[in-house]
C-alpha cells in the first residue's frame, strides 16, 4: 500500500480542524441560546415582580401553596439556575468537547458535549426542587413574605454568615479547584459514550453545587426574585470560576459576609 502524501495528510489535519472549529460553535450557540432564554424569562418576571404584577410574576404572590403553586415555584427555580450557572459553565463545556476530540476518534461529539452539558442541568434541577422544598418550609414557618423576601433578619443575618464562612472551609476549595480545572477533573473521571457524558455533567454539576449552593440561599435573604442579587451572585460565581484570583477573591468576600450577617442580625 502507498504512503499518504503530505498534502493528503495536511488535508486531512486541515478538515479534521475545521470540524472542530465548526462543533465548537454549534455547541457554545446551543448553550449561549440556552442561558439567554432562561434569562429573557428571569429579567422581565424579576421586574413585574416589583411592578405591576401583571405579567410573567401575576401568579408568584400567594399566601398558601398548593400543588400546582409548588410545581410552578420549582419550574421558576429551573429556569433561574440554569440562567445563573450555565454561562460560568461554558468553559468545562468546551474543555469537554476538546477532550472527545482528542481522546477518541470523532464519535458524535456535539451530541456528547450536550449531554454533558444536560447532566450539568440535570444536577441543578436537583437543586431547584430541594430549595423549592426550603422555600416551602420557609414560607409556612413565616419566615417569608408572600414577596418572597426574608420576614427575619436573625435569618438574613445567619444566611449571610454561613455563605461567608462556607466561602473558607475546606469542601468549598475542593469543590472550587474542580470547576476552575475542568481539564483535570474531567480527565481523571472519563467516561465513554452518551450515558458517560451525561455523568459526567451530572458528576461536574454536584461540584459546582458544593461550590456555590450556600451563595444560592442568599436569595432567601435579599429576595428570590430580586433581580439585584440574582445579578450580584451570578457575577460573584463567574469570577470565583474564571478570574486569576477568583479563589481569593471569593473568600475576601466571604469574609465581608460574616461582618454583614452579624451587622444585619444584631441591628
């Protein structure tokens, strides 16, 4: 048999590159588009929460639950974490998809990536329907106003110290170091197939839930639907996994947590 030619070979080496190029911005418009519709819904409820409440937020303020309320507060609470923790994700998405290309011959790998992608929501939703449970207990104990604001400050003031000193222990720096090396951890714990990938979503979503679930309780404290603070942890959870000094960064502003719980619970 002949020898592939040079060319023939950087043909090869040149389409090989282009494909990638083109899966990866496939997958980043699937995920960009993902998180933008989330937040098309989050902004414009936020705001008719705190104005007329005659739109996407009309059927938010109610003084019992039911069933129905309850499933709709979880839906709420979906669509709200995937607009907070998809962008921050992006970079492990991406990292995924570079890693099934070189790992093994191209075998669907923007159906892989999106499965990773989806076990990362998966693990999310998860989280939604445990705080929408906490919502729940919170709201029958009076602890929330039918506004979805802390009716508490010891609450907000314990709220805001245990985010701040959850920002130090060591579980928070493990759970940090994975989403700020998603190179690594993903290397380490590979698997093949769809199912692998959407595990390894899932694996990848409960870490970055051990890294930011005490930031999400926050929302109890300054308001579930306030658009401020869905802004503020958003941003703080994006230079925690993206900035140099984001490690850093976040225990610095841990630390200013403690002195304003302590500040809000005694004042």
């Amino acid at each position: 048999m002949g020898r592939a030619s040079p060319d023939s070979v950087a043909d090869d080496a040149s389409a090989a590159d282009s494909s990638s190029r083109r899966d990866r911005r496939f997958i980043l418009a699937g995920v960009v588009l993902v998180a933008a519709l989330s937040w098309l819904y989050v902004v414009p409820a936020a705001r008719d929460m705190y104005g007329s409440m005659s739109g996407l937020a009309s059927w938010m303020m109610q003084d019992h639950w039911t069933v129905r309320y309850g499933a709709l507060m979880f839906l709420m609470w979906t669509v709200m974490m995937a607009a907070m923790m998809l962008p921050s994700a992006i970079p492990a998405v991406l990292t995924f998809a570079t890693i099934v290309r070189r790992r093994t011959q191209p075998d669907r790998p923007v159906a892989r990536t999106y499965a990773f992608a989806g076990g990362y929501l998966v693990a999310w939703t998860l989280f939604s329907a445990a705080v929408t449970v906490l919502q729940w207990l919170l709201s029958e104990a009076k602890l929330l106003s039918p506004m979805m604001e802390s009716a508490s400050a010891p609450m907000s003031g314990f709220l805001l110290a245990l985010a701040g000193i959850y920002q130090w222990t060591p579980l928070k720096s493990a759970c940090l170091e994975n989403c700020r090396s998603p190179m690594i951890a993903l290397s380490q714990r590979w698997r093949p197939g769809i199912a692998g990938a959407l595990r390894m979503g899932l694996d990848y979503g409960i870490y970055c839930i051990g890294c930011c679930w005490a930031l999400m309780l926050l929302l109890f404290a300054a308001g579930v639907m306030s658009l401020a603070a869905i802004t503020t942890i958003t941003i703080l959870v994006l230079l925690e996994k993206l900035a140099p000094f984001g490690a850093f960064g976040g225990r610095m502003t841990g630390a200013a947590m403690v002195v304003a719980g302590v500040w809000v619970a005694i004042g």
